[in-house]
C-alpha cells in the first residue's frame, strides 16, 4: 500500500506541482487548501506524512501544525514546511510550531524528493 501524504497548500498551481512530484514517486496524495481542512483530513485519513504551507487563509500553517502535534493521535506524522516564509528565524518558528523539516520556496522537484525520502524512505 503506498504512503499516504497530506499536501497543504492554498495555491492551486502549487498545490498541483507538488502533488504531480510525489505521485510521480509512487505516494498517494491528498490535497487541501487551508489550516482548517488540514486538521480535519488529519483526523479522517492519517496520512503518513504531512507538507504544510504556512501562509494559509484562516487557521494558518503555524497553528494547523501546532494543532496537528498537540493531539495524541497525530502527534507523530511528520511536518515538512514547504513555505515562501525564507527570513531570519523562520525555520526556528516553523520547527517551534511542531514542523520536523524546513524547505522554502520556491524548492526544486529533487529537494522535495529528498525531504520527503529522509521520514518516507519507500513510497
């Protein structure tokens, strides 16, 4: 059974390059647009993995991974950020809200290949 990660992205381009990536490396892709559906599709599907997009309409990306890691049913799934937020510090506030890797944007295909590999080693 191929593993399952929960793409969370509010930018429907991004969001369908990002997806095109890891079907293309064999994983089963779920997509979302907001904080709120993330933390829902959580709970409904547990996927394997989680790629959060910080800058989120609504509940953001900060939260839904702060949320995502409080519950003990999802405490364990794995976070990689995949955010335009590049400055100073941000990777430390990204890890500080329950994210577990850090990859801005925009990223090559390969770099999120290898992010992804380092938690999923086979899809």
């Amino acid at each position: 059974m191929a593993k399952r990660i929960l793409v969370v992205e509010d930018d429907a381009d991004n969001r369908r390059i990002v997806a095109k990536v890891l079907t293309g490396e064999g994983y089963e892709v779920i997509e979302v647009a907001t904080g709120a559906e993330a933390v829902a599709a959580v709970h409904q599907q547990r996927p394997d993995l989680i790629i959060m997009d910080l800058a989120l309409p609504g509940i953001d990306g900060w939260e839904a991974s702060r949320r995502i890691k409080a519950a003990p049913d999802s405490a364990d799934i794995p976070i990689i950020a995949l955010t335009a937020f590049a400055m100073r510090g941000d990777e430390e506030r990204a890890r500080a809200a329950g994210c577990d890797a850090y990859v801005p944007k925009p990223c090559r295909p390969q770099t999120l290949r290898e992010v992804v590999r380092q938690f999923l080693p086979e899809p």
